[in-house]
C-alpha cells in the first residue's frame, strides 16, 4: 500500500508541475513598456477609377524619450482621367507622436495625425487607411 501512495504523490506532483509550467509559457502578460515591433515602415496601397495611391509610414523611435516616435509620411498620387494617367504627385509630411499603451496610438506631440496600432495583426492605420508592415 505504501508503494502506492508513493507513486500516486509522485505522479500527483509531476502533472502539477506541468500544468504550473505550462501555465507559465502560455500566460500572455499584460502591455510593459513600448512595442518593440512598432517601429518600422508600413504601406498602404489604394486605387479606384479615378486614382492610385502609394502611402508609406516610417516610423522611428526618437532620442529624446521612450515613448516618442518619428514619424515621416510619403504619398505618391496618380490621377487617372478619362482612362489615362496624370503623372505621379508626390507629398511627405513629418511629425512627432507619443505612443499611448491604452489606446494603442500614436498621438501627434504638435502638428500631425493620430496612428492607431494592432498588435494582434501588426499593422497601423490612420483614418479609413490600413497599413501592412514589411520592414
């Protein structure tokens, strides 16, 4: 009888320290710190009959805080009219934003607009423009 017991103890302790193990590696802990993956460059592309759109997002972290952010904005614009194309309008912006964990967002320091972060997905967005990640 007291083999058993032993056995059933020593059993009994093994599968919970598998579970208290695999309860550790799975456990997601909550938002610490900055993304370390927002940082980046993001494209959007969008076209219709009347135009295309190349957008592109680069952002940085800044020198000067944590949680402050480089952000550039490059946009090429084609017209397209009565089936042909204008040639390529070109317009980049820069600002400063401050990452917010809350919100999930960049929020604009002065002048600038509000970029909003998936992390589920990896992607940025600003306004109806959603931004894929490839570098």
């Amino acid at each position: 009888m007291k083999k058993k017991n032993k056995w059933k103890r020593l059993v009994a302790l093994l599968l919970l320290g598998i579970l208290a193990g695999t309860v550790l590696l799975t456990r997601k802990s909550g938002p610490e710190g900055n993304p370390a993956f927002l940082p980046g460059i993001y494209i959007c592309l969008a076209q219709n009959e009347f135009c295309q759109i190349t957008d592109t997002l680069v952002i940085r972290r800044t020198r000067n805080t944590e949680d402050d952010y480089s952000v550039t904005r490059s946009t090429s614009f084609v017209r397209i009219r009565a089936g042909k194309r204008d040639p390529p309008e070109f317009i980049q912006c820069h600002w400063i934003g401050r990452y917010d964990m809350k919100q999930l967002q960049l929020v604009p320091v002065e002048e600038g607009d509000t970029v909003r972060y998936d992390p589920e997905k990896n992607h940025v967005s600003k306004s109806n423009f959603y931004y894929e990640k490839i570098e």
